[in-house]
C-alpha cells in the first residue's frame, strides 16, 4: 500500500474567483485520497447549484446564510452552523434565501466531482 505525503494547495490551486469568495474545487484524486471538496459561495438572493445528482453522498455544511434545501421529495431551510446530508442517487439543490451572503462548503465522498444536471419537476 502506497502512503500518501502531506500536501498544501494554495488559493490558485483551487479557486475559481480571486477576490475573497470562497468558490471552486479540490478534487480528492489530485490529493490521493477519496473526498472531494467544493466551496460555494453566492450573494445572488435566489441563486444556487440547479437540480442535479450524484452516485455518492454529500455533505453539506453552512458557513455563513441561509439557504432553501430541497433533498428529493424534503425541502427545509438551514443557516449558518448547520449541516445538511444528501445520500447518493437522490436529487437536490439549494438556493440562497439572504438577505447577504450564502457560503457553503461540500463535501463529495468520491475521489471526483461526479454531477448529472437534471430538468427541476419543482423550480423555484
């Protein structure tokens, strides 16, 4: 079994914004481990990742707002300090509910970020 070395990424290494947003990705693969991270981060009240899937679990944690979960069928509201578990197969979204700024941090069990986009049966 190969061991896998201590890393540091900096912010250019992942982030697709280079102002203080916390946005983009870190796929576990480039680390040698089976976790992928995403950071998200919108100001758009109303704005958020669209009705899409994924064959792992998700975990999400909010860092700061609130935002409207929808999990299949569930929809529930979370703010700052909570988490948020989606099981593999099971469609969802989250959309920013302000006022101010939605940050979240996900974590993807897979080694890489796997998403199938889908029509949303309930926009909004």
């Amino acid at each position: 079994m190969t061991q896998s070395k201590p890393r540091i990424l900096n912010r250019a290494d992942w982030a697709t914004h280079p102002n203080l947003f916390w946005k983009g990705h870190v796929e576990g693969h480039t680390l040698g481990t089976g976790v992928t991270v995403l950071f998200y981060s919108t100001e758009e009240v109303g704005g958020g990742p669209k009705w899409h899937v994924h064959p792992y679990d998700e975990i999400f944690i909010i860092r700061e707002g609130r935002a409207l979960f929808t999990v299949g069928d569930e929809r529930f509201e979370c703010e700052t300090g909570q988490i948020v578990f989606g099981p593999a197969g099971i469609p969802h979204k989250f959309v920013n509910l302000g006022p101010g700024r939605l940050e979240t941090t996900d974590i993807h069990v897979s080694d890489r970020w796997i998403q199938t986009d889908l029509p949303d049966p309930k926009p909004g």
